[in-house]
C-alpha cells in the first residue's frame, strides 16, 4: 500500500484561540449560520483532518463569535 495520510494532527491553533477568546464548542455551534456541529469543532480541536466545508464552517463560526477576522490557516496548520 502507499503512503498512509496521517489523520490525528495533533492540537491546533482554533483550540488555543478559542481559550483565548473564552469560547466553548458551543458558542460556535450558536453563531454558525450553516451547519455546523459539536462533533465538528471537537475534532478540529483535536487536530482530526477535516474536509475543506468544514474547516470553512468553523473559520466563519469563530470569526462571528469571536468578532475578529481569521483565515482557515490562522486555525489550522495542515
């Protein structure tokens, strides 16, 4: 077989930034004006690869809750 992707990236930025900012999962799931679940934000903190949707909606739900304007690579460094 060839190269496996590694799918566990460890702990990323958007975990770290939303401590900053005193946020929880659910006050990203509130401010989410698409889908977004708990289970999403969960594994985007635990640094679980995501689709590019995903990531989106997580970049769009911190950027409404936190009111700062942040990139998909401000939040994740895959």
């Amino acid at each position: 077989m060839g190269e496996e992707l590694q799918r566990d990236l460890g702990e990323q930025p958007v975990a770290q930034l939303m401590a900053d900012h005193g946020l929880k999962a659910l006050d990203l799931v509130g401010a989410s004006t698409q889908q977004l679940t708990h289970k999403m934000v969960a594994r985007a903190c635990k640094g679980r690869r995501l689709t590019l949707k995903v990531k989106a909606k997580v970049c769009a739900a911190m950027c409404a809750a936190s009111g700062e304007a942040y990139r998909p690579s401000d939040l994740f460094n895959y």
